[in-house]
C-alpha cells in the first residue's frame, strides 16, 4: 500500500468522522429543539392555568369583599335602631 493509498483512507476516514460527527450533531440539534417546544407548550399551559386561578381568585375576593359591605351596611343599621349588640354581632 502506497503513501497515497494510506493518505486517501485517512482522509477518507476523517471525512466519514466527521460526517457521522455533524449527524451526531443534527440530531441533537433536533432532540434539543423537540424538548424546548415541549417546555413551550406545558409553558403556555401553565400560564393558562394561572390565568384560570387567578380569575377564580379574583372573583372569590369581590364576592368576599361585597359580603363584608353588606355586614357592615347591617351593623350601621343596627346601630341607627339603637342595637349596639346586634351592630357588634355583625362586625364579627
């Protein structure tokens, strides 16, 4: 086998290295890209759920907040009848 001979399949081999090094790379390149799209989606579903709660949330703290003035516009009544124990009942 001559210099040239044993050169050619060094290269030869080098190249295929290298080939086979770049589908290596491609390939993780599409695991790495399969993966984040996934985190992207249960992202975007996380956020949804957040939205959803914090809604729920809101809406729990005016309804809560609507009774509090409803207590409170009774224990005024109840202080204007003369009911000082009824109005203190209703602050509670």
């Amino acid at each position: 086998m001559g210099i040239f001979d044993r050169m050619g399949k060094v290269i030869s081999s080098n190249m295929n290295s290298l080939l086979d090094k770049a589908e290596d790379d491609g390939k993780l390149l599409e695991l790495n890209l399969e993966e984040m799209a996934a985190q992207l989606k249960r992202g975007r579903q996380d956020v949804v759920q957040a939205v959803a709660a914090e809604k729920q949330l809101r809406k729990k703290a005016d309804d809560l907040e609507a009774e509090v003035a409803t207590w409170e516009k009774r224990a005024e009544l109840a202080l204007k009848g003369g009911d000082e124990e009824l109005a203190r009942e209703a602050l509670k």
